[in-house]
C-alpha cells in the first residue's frame, strides 16, 4: 500500500516492490477505509499480471486487506492462495479496537479464509483464534523470524530496561510505569516506539516522576537502536493481545533478560527463558522486575537461555525451509488454469499408532519427515492417529492432514517400552485387551477419514501394532495398502530382552499381516531379512531406506566456528534412551578416552526409561561434570551439536537404519558405528566413519581416539559422508521409491 514519500515502484535486496495507491493517513496504524482503494487498484493491477505472467502461488500476508485481494484474484483466475495472519487481522485478537468491525466483515472474512489454500499461523494462539471463528480452515503454524547476527550482548549496564512497542493502549507500557513507581530499584528507562497512546503514557510518566526517555520511532536498522537493545539487560513487553512479536526475537537475541505477558503468543515465543506475569498487573511487573534487581545470575541466564532460543528456533533459514516446503506443493500447478495437482496425485491415507503430536515434536519424526515429502511431491497424505487429551483432533503441519481419534495408551504402551518391558501374564491379558481396543478404534476411524477422503492407497508404519487394522482398512476401503517395516516390530533381539515379534500373542498376527498387505517396505537389507524370519514373502518387500532432510542437516556455513561453543573433542548421540541404543557403551569409552583427553564431552540428546541408569552410570564412572543429558531435542535444533561435534557415535545393539548417522553425515561429521542392524549400510567403514562390533565399549572408545586425533581425518571422512548421505539418504530419493511401489500395485489392484 502506498504511502506519502514513498516510491511507487522500486527493488530493495533483490525484491520487487509495486506501490498500490491508498489513502493511508499514519506510518503507525491504518483504518479499514483507507484500504479499500488498494484492494480495488490491486486486484486490478495484479490480474493483468497474471494473465502475462505464469505464478504457482500467491502468498498475501494479513486476511485483510491482503486476503481480500487473494479471493477475489482466486474467483477471477483460479490462482490459489496463502495468507499469513498477522493478529489484527483475526476477530477477537484485538477487539477494543476492531470488535465492531469484524463483527460486520465476518461472514466475508470467513469466505476469505476458507477459500485459502492455507493459513500460515506464526503461533497457536492466533491459530486457536482463528479456529474459533471457523473451522473450515486449513492452518499450519510458521514462526517469526530474526537474523541471528542482527544484535550481539555487549557489556551491559544492570539498570538498563528497554521497551520497544508501538504506543496503543494494549500494549501494556502504562502497566510498567505503575509498576517502575512501585519499586525499589532505580533504573535507566528507555522506551522506544510510537503511536496515538504516546501523549498519555508521557504524562503518565511525569505524574508518576518516572525518569523515563521516550525516543518516539527509532529506525530499526538505526545505531541508537542497535546500541539500545545490546546494551539492556531488561527487556520488558507486557502486551494484552500479541501473535508472535519480533520485538521480542531481537531482545532474545541481544541477550536481555526479559518480562513479557502470559497467556499471549509471547509466552510462545520466549518459552521458559523468561519471566512471565498476567496481562494488566502492576503488581507482578514489580515482582518480576525486584526479583532480577536481587539477582544478577538470573539475569545472565535468562538472556543466554534466550539468545540460545532464538539461534536454534527462530533463525531465518529454518523458517525460510518451512516456507518452502509449503510452496512445493504448489509448483505443479497448471501456469494456464492455476489449479492444484491434487486431482491428479494420490491421496494417500495413513493410519499409524505413532506420529509427532505437533510440528516441533520430537517422537516419530522420521514418519512425518515422509509424509511431508511426499506433499512436497504433489501427493495428499492425511494421517490418522491415537490423540492424548488436550491435542488437537484435526489440524494440518507442513502440508500433512493430522486427524486423531480420542485414545491415550498406557505409558507401558508406548513406543519403545511395549517391546522391552517384562511383565506378568495377567498384564499380557490386559495389554491385548488395550490393543484390541486401539485396533477397534484405528478401524473405525480410517474407514470414515478415508472415504470423507476418497484415499487412493493405505500407507501406514509398524506391522505391529498398526498392520492387523491398516490391511482391514484397505480391504473395507477396496484398495491397495503398503506397510512400512521400522525394524522394532520384526527385530529379535533375544539376549537383550528383545523378542517382542515372536510372542505367542504377537507372531500369528504378525505373520498374517506382513502375507496380506498389497506390498511392504523394508528401511534396510537387515531390516528385510528380519522381516523375511517373520513370515513376509520376499516378492512384496522393497528396500527403501530411510533418509534425512539435507536441507537442514548440512555443513556449518563458511566463517563460522561451531565447535568454539563446546570444545575441541565433544562427542555427540543421538538416541533414544533404551538399552537396545547401547548408550552405555559409549558413557563407557569415553570414560576410558577422558585420562588423554581431559575436555572430552559427552552430550546427548533423547530420552527414555533407561536414563536414570545412564546418568548413575556416568556419575560411578567420573564423568557426570562431562556428561550432558539434553532429553529431547527438537528435529531444527540438532544441526548444531551435529556441527558443534567431533565425532556423532550410534553405540546400538539393535538398529533397523540409524537416521542420526544420515543427519550427521549430512552434516560432514565422521561417524563411529556398530555393526548391529543396518548400520553397516548407512555407514561405510574407513571411509565415512568406523564401523565397530556392538556391545564393545573398547572398539568404541578405539575408533573414537582415531578421529579426535587427526583433525585431517575428521575432515576427510566427514565431506566424504556428506557426499554419500547425498547420493543415497536425502528423503526426496526415499520418496520416489515409494511413489515406484504405489504406482506397481495401483497397476496390480487396475488389473
């Protein structure tokens, strides 16, 4: 929208920018009214250029006006669209401003929004909003962003608070003047920002004598500004009603301890490295800001908690990824009739009994890694899965079709502890009774999800559990299934406790699903000769292996240094924390490894019930101080203990692939590895890593000595392992194979 002093037409950093004509009054603010022109001028002027130019998407940010152009640029051309909410733009974000208007506009706000091909929601406060209003949307949840590089901590002063806001009464700054007024503790003020509430909170100032400087607009690209922020050691936003505020992210960055407003999108946003108090609270402000004057630690912690926050979440290739992966699903649309593939590509229903309960999760994210890239390839994929209390029940994230059916399994269900937990008989009785129900449930719930969506082909994961009512599904539904094979539901494992496939209540099940499924696939050559044992025919089994997304898990950018953060020799895993992952092998090596190398370190990232174990382990050991037990980690922030390591070990017993030796070879780390499972073919030995016997913490600790010893080898093994991980184990080959086995019994099921 076009504003006085500004150029119609120009191109800033590579971007083309076109001026709409308004009428826009207020650099700060803008009145329905006044954007009534652009919509007109811009409809107009964008469909002339669609008609002379071949888009595969148009991605419109705020519903309105933004949205409004994107309807009707849809009604008149076919061009689908996306629109990125911003918070105003949603009923009931801020309604003691715009309460009447979206009152009046909603029925057109709800044919705009339902109409778009996707709602991105940089948070899941502003996503609920907008499912209040309609749940006849497709949403996915996309954060903010920040240039990471944008402010660094300086030495900072402890009297310095900062706030940077727009000056509106929602914003809350008059709630910290009440709150400065109240206090003990002098501090430096400087707030910065502007708008029509300005005026009063600078005569709210001078009553309460608070020695605040109100810089009015500071430029944000400005020195003052960049001085303000790295300079603060208290950053306070206490905003009634915000989505995902960058305000906060460049605080974050710089290194501020930080009060913001619970029950908001910033509560999103800052996560446990902040202070949070309720909106309009004087009082708890006070609190908060007495509690960091009494402690200088807390203040150092919290802007390193959230600086570090912000590197591993928000930074903007990440989101940038997340951006694109969603476009991807649009770059086969036809350039005359702007229409989706959909019509033409499979829709592909997936039954699973596991699968990530939101899009940062860390469980099953390898199945949700194939789901996305095969909407990435033009395919519709709607999940459905057992929901815990408090999920959502239907949503969408990166493009996949999430639908759950109410069911909490027990925790001695869940994935990992049904296949390695002893237990009596009558707890056997009660655990087929549980999973019959589960069966029952998954049934019925895929019967109606796949005809609602007229699925082309079952495709689901695990033989067990899942398997027995993915091949009642596909029956039901007269078409073909595929099932994947992980390895936990075909491995033995007998002297580690693992026998899980050949119990008496287990394997004629078992045995009948992998015979009746339409086709299997196998995440290695171990993996199907497992399965083989199990009962499958080999005729309906095709290796396909897992893979890693190489996007993400790539080398360390040029000029940077990762390991400055953990030293010269830290030795990364990632595992779940089972004894199956033998991570007491490797506690155990670099036990023995820490005499030569005294900063050796030891980071860990996972979970599971064996983890009181291990960290005793490395407590009797001496090596607790040395020892970092991270739980889980989200799937963005691995690349930086990959990149910030030696040398990635993957110490297990049992293992179908080994995913974490993929992202770490993508990311040009050597890998130490044990010959268990299909390890060997992951990682080549002598090449791009070592491949050792399992169970041998010596064999570890030997391979691992090499490598920390010769930083040329480290070198050589890991651009060789990037090279490899490339040729075979990108997500986007692994996914072609699979369209390879729809296409061969899409054709078989034809005949």
């Amino acid at each position: 929208m076009g504003f006085r002093g500004l150029p119609t037409s120009q191109n800033a950093d590579g971007v083309n920018i076109r001026r709409m004509p308004g009428i826009r009054l207020h650099m700060s603010t803008c009145y329905f009214p006044e954007m009534i022109p652009y919509v007109l001028f811009t409809v107009l002027a964008v469909r002339r250029r669609i008609r002379s130019t071949q888009y595969s998407i148009n991605h419109s940010h705020f519903i309105f006006p933004g949205g409004i152009v994107c309807y009707f640029l849809k009604k008149l051309t076919g061009l689908p669209y996306i629109i990125t909410a911003h918070g105003s733009d949603v009923p009931n974000y801020n309604p003691n401003r715009f309460r009447l208007l979206h009152r009046i506009l909603r029925p057109f706000w709800r044919r705009v929004v339902s109409n778009a091909d996707l709602i991105i929601c940089p948070s899941k406060s502003i996503e609920d909003l907008i499912k209040k209003t309609t749940t006849q949307v497709r949403t996915q949840i996309i954060p903010n962003a920040i240039d990471t590089d944008k402010f660094k901590p300086r030495e900072k002063d402890p009297k310095n608070l900062l706030v940077v806001t727009r000056m509106f009464e929602r914003k809350g700054v008059q709630y910290l003047l009440r709150a400065l007024a109240g206090t003990s503790g002098a501090f430096n003020v400087n707030i910065v920002g502007d708008g029509p509430y300005l005026h009063e909170l600078k005569a709210m100032g001078q009553e309460l004598k608070i020695d605040a400087h109100f810089w009015g607009h500071v430029d944000n690209d400005s020195a003052e500004l960049k001085a303000l922020y790295e300079t603060a050691s208290i950053f306070v936003f206490t905003s009634e009603a915000e989505n995902f505020p960058i305000v906060l992210l460049e605080a974050m960055i710089a290194g501020a301890a930080i009060i913001t407003s619970s029950g908001t999108g910033c509560a999103e946003v800052v996560g446990d490295t902040a202070l949070l108090v309720p909106v309009r609270d004087p009082e708890a402000i006070a609190s908060a800001l007495d509690n960091l004057t009494r402690d200088p630690d807390l203040v150092a912690r919290l802007g390193k908690s959230a600086r570090e926050r912000v590197i591993s979440r928000f930074g903007w290739d990440g989101v940038i990824d997340q951006h694109i992966d969603v476009y991807r699903q649009f770059e086969h649309n036809s350039p005359q009739r702007h229409r989706a593939t959909a019509s033409k590509s499979l829709r592909i229903l997936c039954p699973t009994y596991w699968y990530p309960s939101y899009a940062d999760d860390t469980q099953a994210i390898y199945v949700h890694d194939i789901n996305r890239h095969l909407v990435r390839q033009g395919h519709q994929v709607c999940v459905v899965a057992p929901g815990r209390p408090g999920i959502p029940l239907r949503e969408t994230f990166d493009g996949v079709e999430v639908v759950r059916f109410p069911f909490e399994l027990p925790e001695d269900l869940t994935y990992g502890r049904v296949a390695q937990s002893k237990v009596t008989n009558l707890a056997k009785l009660n655990r087929l009774y549980i999973m019959a129900r589960y069966l029952v449930a998954q049934y019925r719930a895929s019967v109606a999800e796949g005809r609602r969506f007229q699925a082309d082909i079952v495709h689901g994961h695990w033989a067990i559990p899942t398997g027995p009512a993915l091949v009642a599904i596909a029956r039901k539904l007269q078409i073909p299934s595929v099932i994947t094979m992980h390895g936990g539901d075909v491995y033995v494992n007998v002297a580690e406790g693992y026998d899980f496939p050949t119990r008496w209540y287990v394997k004629p099940v078992l045995e009948w699903t992998l015979r009746s499924a339409s086709a299997l696939t196998a995440i290695s050559e171990d993996c199907k000769s497992h399965a083989l044992h199990a009962g499958a025919r080999e005729s309906s089994i095709t290796v396909v292996m897992n893979g890693a997304d190489l996007r993400r898990f790539s080398p360390a950018p040029e000029g940077t240094n990762p390991r400055a953060e953990f030293g010269p020799h830290m030795i990364f895993a990632c595992r779940q924390l089972f004894p199956r992952k033998g991570i007491r092998f490797l506690i155990e090596a670099v036990a023995a490894l820490k005499p030569k190398y005294p900063d050796i370190r030891l980071i860990i990232a996972g979970d599971g019930f064996e983890r009181p174990k291990l960290e005793e382990l490395a407590r009797t050991l001496g090596i607790a101080e040395a020892t970092q037990f991270l739980g889980w980690c989200a799937n963005k922030e691995l690349p930086r203990y990959y990149r910030g390591c030696a040398v990635s070990v993957i110490p297990s017993l049992e293992e179908g692939f080994g995913i974490p030796a993929a992202e770490a070879m993508g990311c040009e780390i050597p890998v130490v590895a044990t010959d268990a499972g299909g390890l060997p073919e992951v990682v080549e030995d002598g090449v791009t890593g070592f491949v050792v016997p399992k169970g041998n913490s010596a064999a570890l600790a030997k391979s691992m000595d090499r490598l920390l010893a010769d930083a040329a080898l480290r070198d050589k093994m890991g651009k060789a392992g990037r090279i490899r991980a490339l040729q075979r184990f990108d997500w986007d080959r692994s996914v072609e194979k699979f369209t390879e086995v729809y296409a061969s019994i899409l054709v078989g099921n034809r005949s």
